[in-house]
C-alpha cells in the first residue's frame, strides 16, 4: 500500500512537471522512464545496485548519470532520477514507471487491454478485432494478445478494469449452474 502511495505521488509531480514544460516532454518522459524501467527488469544486479542501502548516494547517482546518458535523458528527467536517490526512493522506479504510464495513457485517451484467446490469431484477425473495439469504445485501445488452450473457446477481454469473458469454459460453467438449479 505505502508502495502504491510513494509510486503515485513521484508520478503525479513528475507528470505535472512534464505537463509544464509540453506535450513532448510528457511523452519523453514517459519513454525515458519505460527504458529504465526494462534495464532494471533486465538487469538484476543493477536493480540491486541501485536499491541497496549498503551503497551511497553519490554512488548510485554515478550509475544513474551512466544510465540516463545511454538514454539521452533531458534535465528533467535527470534532476527527476537523482532526487529519487537522494529521497532513498530507487526501490520505486518501476512503480513510479507503471503510474506514470497509467497518466500518459489516461491523458492522451489510450485504454490498454489484453485479448486471451484458445487458439492464435492471425494479424488479419487481431487488427479487425481492435478496429471494432476502437469503434465500440470511441477510444484508441492498445491490445496485447495471448493465447490460454483451458479457456477451450471464445476469448476473455480485459480492458483496465473490466473482464469479458466470452470463453466456451465460461458458458459451460453457466450452463452447468442453471442444471443445477434445475430451471
């Protein structure tokens, strides 16, 4: 939960500082923020670098100076980044990362969403389903797909905080639930 508050309150200033400087910025913070973010996914041992209470602050901002100059980080980002170290907040980088990219997509009316089917679509399929999606939503939809062989059928939609499901396992249970009550 103090996770969550941290992350979302780190995200909110850095956004309204991108807010600020324009729309580029938002989206080059956003970018910047997503490349570190998979470095340190990728890169355990520098995640521990940089979390470790062992290591001091000037030695963590070194690394991040290494880092954000590999990503062409602006000032901003920068400042943003060794702020963070000097707080003893890094632990949070990659929440920080999600909560920014949850108010990116928010503000430039983006909806993500995740499409599990039985069996693998084909390109054709996928960017027909996301046509009416768009359509139907009057949003643009960012869609990743996946493939579960136990939903038997059908597929289950899971757009933010909604769940469709249209699985043949789904329809089944239902089924199985009206026998049982006998209408």
């Amino acid at each position: 939960m103090i996770d969550t508050v941290v992350a979302r309150r780190y995200a909110n200033a850095l956004f309204a500082l991108g807010k600020k400087e324009g729309e580029a910025a938002l989206s080059t913070h956003g970018e910047c923020l997503a490349a570190l973010g998979k470095l340190l996914a990728t890169a355990p041992g520098l995640d521990v670098t940089l979390k470790s209470p062992v290591i001091g602050v000037e030695e963590k901002k070194a690394v991040l100076d290494k880092l954000l100059g590999k990503l062409k980080a602006d000032t901003t980002m920068r400042n943003f980044c060794f702020l963070l170290a000097e707080k003893e907040r890094l632990a949070f980088l990659s929440e920080i990362a999600a909560w920014y990219g949850k108010l990116l997509d928010e503000a430039k009316g983006i909806v993500r969403g995740q499409c599990i089917t039985a069996v693998q679509l084909s390109a054709d399929k996928q960017s027909k389903l996301k046509d009416n999606l768009q359509k139907k939503a009057g949003t643009d939809i960012e869609l990743t797909f996946a493939v579960d062989k136990d939903i038997l059928g059908g597929m289950v939609l899971k757009m933010g905080d909604r769940v469709l499901d249209a699985s043949l396992r789904a329809q089944l249970g239902i089924l199985r639930e009206t026998f049982k009550r006998g209408e």
